[in-house]
C-alpha cells in the first residue's frame, strides 16, 4: 500500500502508474468525524503484481529500497514454488524461509529504521 493525506501526492504517483502500465486499484477512505483527513492509498495486490512494481522501483534510488527488495525476493521465492504445490487442495502454512522475510519487513517497517 502506498498511503497518504494529501491527493495531490497521490494524483502524481497515480499518474505515473498509470503511465508505466503497472496495474494498481486506488481507495479512499472518508472519515467518520470531522476533525480527520481523508486517506488516499494506491494498493498492488498480488504476487505478479508486486514483482512487476518492485522490479520496476528496485531500477532507481529510493530511501525504501530495502523494502522492495525483500518484497521482491518474497516474490521471486513464492513464483518459483511449482504451481501444483501450491494448489495441491491442501493447506500449506508458511515456510521458514517466508516467516523470515515477514520478519524482515517487519523490521524496516519500525519507525526510524532506514531501508
């Protein structure tokens, strides 16, 4: 997800998208008491997409460039699990090889941390 207050950032990284073919679903939310900004968010929903996104930021500087690239490293792990083994019918929890990416991004995701 990509969120924030103001439209106008958002319009930008909308427009960009848009021009770069990545596809993207846009949301807002309206609050429910008077005294709070509307949020705007841009939300990349599922495995292909999100490579596709993160392939495409990991090209240029970014101060979350760590992020996208657990992110894409997520992605590529996840892509390269054969098909039927994943939709075998069965329930397949989360490796220990996945648990260690979201324990990474959890990480990066604390306040003052940089990447």
């Amino acid at each position: 997800y990509i969120s924030n207050s103001d439209e106008k950032i958002l319009g930008i990284t909308r427009e960009a998208m848009e021009f770069l073919g990545l596809p993207f679903y846009f949301w807002e939310a309206r609050p429910t008491t008077e005294n709070r900004k509307p949020v705007h968010q841009i939300r990349v929903i599922g495995i292909k997409r999100c490579k596709r996104m993160t392939d495409l930021l990991l090209k240029y500087p970014s101060g979350k460039r760590g992020r996208a690239k657990v992110i894409n490293d997520f992605c590529n792990y996840r892509l390269s699990i054969p098909y039927k083994e994943l939709h075998s019918g069965h329930t397949i929890s989360y490796s220990e090889k996945e648990a260690e990416f979201h324990t990474e991004i959890k990480k990066l995701n604390q306040r003052g941390v940089k990447g």
